[in-house]
C-alpha cells in the first residue's frame, strides 16, 4: 500500500484516467458517424469514400487534440504532488478532478448537440453567428428551438450522456484514492522515471497541437476533398468554436468612426460618389470577354525592380511583361493577404481600424459593391479559386454571399506537393485553367488568388529554378530575414513561371481573342523593410499587370498612380458597356487625376506622396521619383493638400458605407 504520493502513484493516476477518456473519445467517434449519416447526401459522395475515410481519421486527430487540452489539468496536478508528496491534501485535488471531467465532458456533449443543431439550419458549423443569437431577439430564436420536434430527444441524450459522464468521474475518482498500485515501479531507475515525467508533457502539447507542421491542427486543414460536406466532417465542435471565439475577439477590438476620427464634418460626406457607371463599349458588347482578376501571394514589385540575369525572379513572365501593359506606381491595400481580398471584392479601401468583415457577421450579407455583381447582371458566370483552404477566414461563406456562383479551394484538385498553406502554384494555375476553358460559351469572371510565395517557401522537389545571386540593395532592405534566403526568391520565381505558362496556354489558344487577364500582388514579401522614409512606396507596392485582346485596347497611362480598389473599375470599363456598379475606386482608363492609397495611410498621386497618420493627424509630405520610386522630403504644396482631402473624404465615406450596407438584411 502507498503511504505518500510518489512515482508509483503518479503512473498510477495515469492510467485511472484512461478509461474516461477512452470513452469520451468512443462518444465523439459514434457523433461523427451519426452526424455523417444524419447529413450526407450519399448521391453525391459516389467515387469520394477516400476522402470519407481521410475525414474521419482527421476527426480522429480533432478528437484527440480536445482530449489533450481536456488532460492538461489533471497531468499538471499529478505532476506537481511529485514535488509536494503529500497525500492527503492530493485527495482534496483529486474530488476537484472528478467534477472538472464531469463538467468538462458534459460541456463537450452540450456543445456537440448546439453544433448540430447549428449545421441544421445553416450548414456549417458553429461560426460567428452564434454570436447573433444575442445580439437579436434572444427570447424568440430560443422559442424556436424549444419548438423543434428535435429539442426533445436531444435533451434525453444529452442528460443521458451528463448522467455517464457522472458515473465515470465518480469511478475514476474511486480508482484514483484507491492506494493499491498496479504496477510497480520501485525498482525502475532515476533516469527512466525523470524520462516519464518530463516527456509526458511534450507528448501531451504535441497531441493538442495535432500535428508537427507549422500550424496547429485547425479548421485550415480540412480542405481535403472537393464535396464541402466531408470537408466539414472532420471539424471537431470544440475547434468550431475556438475559431468562432477568435474571430469575435478580432471584431470585438471595434472599428472606429473614420469622419470623427479624421475630423471631417459628416455633413460634406455622399456614399453616392460611390454609384459610377462604365462607358458605353461596343466592342465588349459584341466580344463579352471573360475576365480573369488573379493576385498571387507575395507578388511585390521591388524584387522586380531588381530582375536580371544573375537574379532572374521574372523568368518567362518577363517576356509578357514586356509584351503587355504594367502599371509599377500600384499599392496594395494593405500589408495582409486579407486587407488585398476585401479591398478588391468590396471595391472599398482597408479601414486601418476595422475588423475583417470575412471574420464578422457582415460576412453573410452581399455588398451593393460587390465585384461580380456587375459581371452577373451581364450574364457572366462568377467563379472565385483559392489556392488553399476555403475555411481560412471564412472566405467560402463571404466568397458566396457577394455574388460567386463557384467556389474552388485546394480540394477541388489533385494535391500534389501541398505546401503548408494549400495547392503549389502550378496546380494553382491548372486549376484556374480548367475553369477558364469550362462551359466556353458562356463569358467567365474569375477571381483567383494564390497561396505559394508564403513562409516556409516551399516549391515542388522537382522544380529547378534560375539563377538567383540576391543582390546587396535588396539584402539590405530585408535585415531581419534569416531563415530562408534564397528559398523566398526561387518560390517567388516558381510562381511568376507558372503564372507565364498560364499566360502562354491563354494567348496560344481561342482565349488570346476574348480574355482580359490582370495579375496583381496581395502585399509585397513580408521580409521587405524601409530603412527610412524614402524607400516606403518600395515597401507597400506591387505591380498590375494587364492583358488585354487587341480589339479591347484601350490607352493606358502606366505612370498613374493607382492601388486594389482601382482594379475592378479598370475591368468594368474594359469588359462592360453602360454598367452600373459601386467602388470607392476610380478606373485607371478615366481621365481623372488618381489617387491611391492604402491602410498605412500612404497617399500616391503623380510624383507627389503623403505619409497620413491618422492618430494624430499629422503628416508628412514627398515628392516621389517615379523612375527610381524613391521619395523624398518637400514642403506641402497644393497637390498634396488635394491628396490629404481626397483620402479623408474616400476613408470616411467608405466607412459610412460599409458600415450602413452590412446593416442590411442577409441576403437569401
């Protein structure tokens, strides 16, 4: 019998807690099988049992994390009393750990039967609009679900499973103050029982983390199929809500009023500036030209500024650069891929302060701005392609309440040589020219964006690249990367030569007469810094590259300066004749004076520049070389006084705008 709390009654405790988890995971095990059969529609699951299978050994590894973080409690205490040794007061401890797994297992039930009824009335698990439900008539949703003929006997299963669970703790508690140890460790050396002790632990993490890749396991690694339903399979209700909670503490950080905090009187302030109609386009008329808008990850501008033969990040897409029209004095929005991806489908600018609207409820209603609404009132067919996993950001559910009648993610091709966040590039562009050639009769606007050109830069084991000498100017604008050297500019390279066969297979086929391309970057590489404020529009830009049928041509001024929400207006009036549309953005084909900007508040207009803090108001002023794009320091002048009002004016606007049109109702 033990008469004090040892090494021999720490392993004990171990395995007395087994059982209870056992079961636990047994339970989880059967509500996917049960939710699997309650919701799949097997019509259309013919051929993807594979994938079946896949999703329920990741619902596995789901399961397994949650039991993980559920254990962390329990494993600390008992690997504590190693150094307190006292065993009554570890009987005290042990009372809190029967009821912590009581109600630990029993809110796990709970949540388990909210999240089914969650994906009853909106098919997906729970995400941010569970928060509605106290935000709207609270007392009538919860006569809704009182109603429902299934309240019932989910009530009786959940009691069903509390009263187990009470059962299980209560015994588990008995076997843990039971002194009799099964088995004995007396005679186990020091070095083997400090082995235990301190591994134990790193197992632990590593199976709440759930994998050893560079993201713990989360809802981003369920794009493993192209059915959405075996996608939402494996999602364990726990992590459903972790990411629900996540995104909810972003929102909950607030979005400031942009008039008050520009100091601008909302009185002078029209959301109507925003309603714009394009240019009547005979040509387009007739021609009805697919529009493929593609933003490749990482695309910036200042590794191009340095492309040569001994660093040659262009390869073959440099032959179509000079071929085609490229405007270098572009901004992205903002500084992540995010800020690109709202900016360019709201046609808005990024509110430095706001929350992501794909992370919000706002995520569930259309935008009168939306930038396939004008393509869809013309009878084009709307398709969004991610090159990673349509989960990340709730982007699926946004993808498809502004207007897109398909959505592809990585699961909607062979994936071969995935990289840690989807499809490699190449597989990017194979699957964005399968939907290009698809149903060819009927006109096509495709938004894409890329994955590739992201941390850990990674490229297929069999791709060679070019020569790649980084040179010493661009070395010194990347002072803090260490890691991975040339390794970012051969996937830099990697992309932009895929990008150049998706180019070729355009322009050598019936495509070249009837598809505008534009290719553009979210952001530039994260490891690019300004070592002061004369490089800062190196910093924040990326180059747009157009392609456009000869019998579409129009004059371009590749010296205007322009950013994302510039984009869809400039393909509005490429593609389409008399269209009405919303943006805050201006078409770089208008003869209007351009003005971008972005969410760092950078202003760009011809060869002028300003640094906007909106904090506290202050400002800084610059002229801008457009050939060397560097910047430097100048005395305000009346061009930058025009740029500083434009920009408050647009941001606030735009603000007013947003916030009004995601007030609306959700779209059905």
């Amino acid at each position: 019998m033990v008469k004090l709390y040892n090494f021999e009654k720490y392993f004990d405790c171990l395995l007395q807690i087994v059982p209870i988890n056992i079961a636990a995971l047994a339970l989880m095990t059967i509500y996917r099988l049960f939710f699997f059969f309650y919701f799949a529609d097997f019509g259309s699951l013919s051929g993807l049992y594979g994938d079946v299978f896949k999703a329920f050994f990741l619902g596995l590894r789901f399961d397994i994390s949650v039991l993980a973080y559920v254990n962390i409690l329990a494993v600390l205490i008992f690997t504590v009393f190693l150094a307190i040794k006292n065993l009554n007061l570890f009987k005290f401890f042990t009372l809190i750990i029967r009821y912590y797994y009581w109600f630990i297992f029993s809110a796990l039930a709970l949540l388990a039967i909210i999240d089914f009824g969650f994906f009853i009335y909106f098919n997906k698990h729970i995400n941010l609009l569970i928060f509605e439900a106290f935000a709207d008539d609270t007392k009538a949703i919860a006569a809704t679900i009182i109603a429902d003929r299934r309240f019932i006997p989910a009530l009786i299963i959940l009691a069903a499973v509390v009263f187990m669970f009470y059962k299980l703790s209560k015994i588990t508690h008995k076997r843990l103050l039971n002194m009799k140890c099964y088995i004995d460790t007396q005679y186990w050396n020091v070095f083997l029982k400090i082995t235990i002790v301190l591994t134990l632990p790193c197992l632990l993490f590593l199976a709440a983390r759930g994998t050893i890749s560079m993201f713990p396991l989360g809802t981003f690694y369920t794009q493993i199929s192209p059915n959405q339903f075996i996608n939402e399979l494996s999602i364990s209700s726990a992590h459903a809500l972790t990411d629900a909670i996540q995104a909810k503490q972003e929102q909950s950080r607030g979005s400031a009023d942009m008039a008050q905090k520009l100091k601008i009187d909302k009185q002078i302030l029209n959301t109507s500036d925003f309603n714009k109609i394009t240019p009547v386009n005979k040509e387009a008329e007739s021609i009805k030209p697919n529009v493929v808008f593609i933003i490749l990850e990482s695309f910036g501008e200042l590794p191009l500024l340095f492309n040569g033969e001994d660093f040659n990040v262009l390869g073959e897409l440099k032959k179509h650069f000079d071929e085609d029209t490229v405007l270098y004095n572009f901004l992205a929005a903002g500084n992540i891929t995010v800020h690109s991806l709202e900016s360019t489908i709201l046609n808005m600018p990024q509110n430095p302060f706001s929350t992501q609207i794909t992370q919000s409820p706002a995520a569930y209603k259309q935008f009168s701005s939306a930038a396939p609404l004008p393509f869809k009132n013309a009878g084009y067919l709307t398709k969004a392609v991610y090159g990673g996993s349509l989960n990340w950001r709730g982007i699926e559910n946004f993808f498809k309440a502004q207007g897109f009648d398909k959505t592809y993610g990585e699961g909607d091709i062979k994936n071969e040589y995935r990289h840690e966040w989807g499809i490699n590039d190449a597989q990017f562009f194979e699957l964005l020219l399968r939907e290009l050639n698809a149903d060819p009769e009927t006109p096509k606007f495709i938004y894409a964006m890329s994955t590739g050109t992201h941390p850990p830069y990674e490229t297929p084991p069999h791709y060679v690249p070019l020569k790649i000498i980084i040179p010493a100017d661009l070395k010194r604008m990347m002072p803090g990367e260490k890691k991975y050297g040339k390794k970012i500019f051969e996937s830099y390279q990697f992309a932009n030569r895929e990008a150049a066969k998706f180019l070729e297979a355009v322009k050598n086929s019936n495509l070249a007469k009837n598809t505008i391309v534009v290719i553009t970057g979210d952001h530039n590489l994260r490891e690019i810094t300004a070592a002061s404020d004369k490089e800062l529009f190196k910093k924040y830009s990326v180059p747009m590259y157009v392609y456009i049928p000869e019998k579409l041509k129009k004059p371009f001024d590749k010296d205007a300066a322009a950013c994302h929400m510039d984009i869809m207006p400039t393909l509005y009036d490429l593609s389409l004749s008399s269209a009405n549309y919303v943006s805050a953005g201006t078409s770089v084909l208008s003869d209007k004076n351009h003005i971008a900007y972005n969410s760092d508040g950078f202003i760009l207009s011809g060869d002028k520049a300003v640094l906007y803090n909106i904090n506290n108001n202050f400002y800084e002023c610059f002229n801008f070389d457009t050939k060397t794009k560097m910047l430097s320091k100048t005395n305000e002048t009346k061009e930058h006084k025009e740029m500083i009002e434009y920009y408050k004016i647009n941001l606030a606007e735009a603000d007013i705008y947003l916030k009004t049109a995601a007030g609306k109702k959700e779209k059905k």
